[in-house]
C-alpha cells in the first residue's frame, strides 16, 4: 500500500514538472515574440532619430548661411553709411 502512494507521489510530481515545463515554454516563446516586436521598434526608433538629426543638421545650417548673410549685409550698410 504505501508502495502504491510512492508510485503515486512519483507520477503526480512528474505531471507537476511537466506542466511547470509547458508553461515556462510558453512564456519564454512570449517573450521571444516581445523581444522581435521591441527591436522592431527600436529600429524604427533609431530610423526615426537619424532623420531628426539630418533634418536639424539641414536646419542649422539654413539658420547659419541667413545668419551670416545677414552679419554681411549689416557689414556692407555699415561700411557704406560711414565710408570706411
């Protein structure tokens, strides 16, 4: 008899490792699924970044060529009120 319950004990922790295994399988696939979804995303997130850094890149360097275009500008209508 206490055989039988040894047998027994035996099976149901067996059975309890199994569905222990089956459901660290499925969150391990989860997670796997999640880890391409999130570098997915990343990358877009990067792509996104490098044409913001381009466009401010463009930006800047509009605002500079007006910017000193329009120091020059000022020099020449300086120079030429005051005839240096």
């Amino acid at each position: 008899m206490a055989e039988a319950f040894g047998v027994a004990a035996g099976v149901v922790g067996i059975a309890s490792l199994g569905v222990q295994l089956v459901d660290s399988a499925k969150k391990i696939k989860d997670l796997s699924r999640t880890n391409r979804t999130a570098m997915a995303d990343v990358q877009r997130l990067a792509t996104t970044l490098e044409t913001l850094d381009h466009l401010l890149q463009q930006l800047c360097a509009n605002a500079q060529a007006r910017q000193l275009k329009g120091c020059s500008e000022r020099v020449h209508q300086m120079v030429s009120r005051h005839q240096i």
